[in-house]
C-alpha cells in the first residue's frame, strides 16, 4: 500500500487505513521505492513483486500482475539489452528445452506460427517501427499531423492527448499486433517516459526499450532519470495532465525528488511481467489462464 501511487502510468485502486486513519492506494509499482533503495547504497535490487491497476480486462490485461523489476547502478539500457537477451533464452530452455516455441492454434488452414528466441534480437527505434508499418514519419515530429493521422486511421485518442500519447495509441494499433518475434523497440518519446533519462544527441527521446513478442509488450526498460530538476518538472507536467482529465497520469511524489537529491548513481532498471512471458512460453492465449485465481465477474449478481 502506498501513500503516492507512482512507478508507472496507471489508475490504483484506492483502500482505507482504519488504525492509520489514511487513504491508500494498491501499488501500481514498486519502482520508485527500489530506487530509493539505490539512493541508500544497494547497488542492485530486485523484487518479484504483485501490482494492482484499476484499468480493463482483457487477454492481455489482468488488474493484478507478477512482474520481477530489477535495478543494477551503474549500467544503463544497452546493457539491459544484452542482459534480457541471455535471460529469457535461458528461461525458455529451461522450461521447453528449446528455443522454438508454438505460437497460436493450429487449424487445417493454419499450421501455427513458431516464436524463435535465438539472439541476437532486432533492435529499432520507435519511429522505424512505424514507418515500416505505413506510417509517414513526420507524424512523428507534429501533434496535428499524428491526430490526423489517428483520425484518419480509426485510432481513438481524445481530444486533449498530448504529442506522446497519441504515438502511443498509435503504435498500440499499427505496430505492437504484428511483433511476434522477439524485438527491442528503442527511443521513446520522453511525454511517455516521466522516469527515464533523456538521450543526449536527441533530448525529446529518452533511454527507454520494450521488449515485444507475441503481439505485446513483454518488458519496459530505461536508463533511470537521477537530475532531481528534471524529475520534478516532469513530475508537474504529469500533475498537469491529471488536471486535464488525464486519470493515467502520475502524481507529485516530493519524497522521491528528495531523495534524488541526495544523490543517486547512474542505474538501469527493467521490469518484466511474468504472467505475459508464461503465456509466450506456453502458448496461452489469455492472462487469466496462467493466473491461479484471476478476478472474474460473480455468476450472480
């Protein structure tokens, strides 16, 4: 239970502390209280860790998730790359004793596919992932060229998304289906990425990768922002966007930006949802089925 839902851009779910007298919320993640661990002179954590957001249900989507999140000071996102490329190989050894694995039912029509996790693994940016699926890349530069496009493409945005989150929803629609095999998409916009550093030669993008395979997102990664100004400006814009109606939006957690402030060292950090990788590696279908007991709606109400 934490007092500032932060670590991810969520909705929490929202509890009561009757002997504290306080409000909380579920965690929607446990990221920043990991790198405060850093702070305090852990130079690599780890938690396998249950995370609840109050958002909908689907095959991909279970309000409460495992994910194992790991910090390590002193790397950045290249070397989680390279890191994530020898873990899950190896985790898919162990439990298939091969790197080939069934993807999707086989039919008269369709003999299935096969996800291969031999490294190495593609690795584009953002933006080449969507060119290469049609979309024209100054979308990529303007907000109201990427609206229209949106529009244009059935794609639901709202009318107050910013620059980032349209991309977003973009991406979600044209691209992230179609990466079945195993592919590190790259160079985030930093609207999407309130907790990752900038890139130095391109500071509207951050050090950011997702790990795809499946058609969905398997991993998030980034070199970990540790400017204390540039925290809290980002941190307020996420407080603006809220005001917008933005309900996904992070708070203002003063705490965290004090402790940055002391100083934390260089650090990369990833989480991995483990829910989704056991359906990659099990060919299922649904999270609910790789969940013991996933929430479902009562047989009567």
């Amino acid at each position: 239970m934490h007092q500032i839902p932060g670590g991810a851009a969520a909705r929490p779910f929202k509890t009561h502390h009757n002997a504290l007298g306080l409000d909380l919320f579920l965690r929607i993640a446990p990221e920043l209280y990991l790198k405060k661990l850093l702070v305090g002179g852990y130079e690599q954590v780890y938690e396998i860790n249950k995370n609840f957001r109050n958002e909908g249900i689907s095959a991909k989507h279970n309000p409460e998730f495992t994910m194992l999140e790991f910090y390590i000071s002193y790397k950045d996102y290249n070397f989680l790359m390279d890191f994530t490329e020898e873990l899950v190989p190896e985790l898919c050894k162990e439990i298939n004793g091969s790197l080939l694995v069934p993807f999707g039912e086989e039919s008269e029509e369709n003999n299935g596919e096969v996800i291969d996790f031999t490294p190495p693994w593609p690795r584009m940016t953002m933006m080449e992932a969507m060119q290469q699926q049609g979309v024209p890349s100054d979308v990529f530069r303007d907000i109201e060229k990427a609206r229209a496009f949106a529009g244009s493409s059935n794609i639901d945005t709202g009318e107050k998304a910013g620059h980032g989150k349209i991309l977003d929803e973009i991406f979600s629609k044209k691209v992230e289906p179609l990466l079945i095999q195993p592919v590190f998409i790259t160079d985030y916009p930093v609207e999407l990425s309130p907790l990752a550093k900038r890139k130095k030669d391109a500071p509207e993008l951050v050090e950011r990768f997702e790990l795809f395979i499946g058609g969905r997102e398997i991993a998030n990664a980034f070199s970990e922002l540790n400017d204390p100004a540039d925290q809290m400006a980002r941190f307020l814009e996420q407080v603006e966007a809220r005001k917008q109606g933005d309900e996904e939006a992070g708070y203002m957690d003063e705490d965290f930006v004090r402790a940055l402030e002391y100083g934390m060292p260089p650090a990369a950090g990833e989480g991995i949802g483990i829910d989704r990788l056991l359906m990659i590696l099990t060919n299922t279908a649904s999270i609910r089925d790789v969940i013991l007991f996933p929430q479902l709606r009562p047989e009567h109400q």
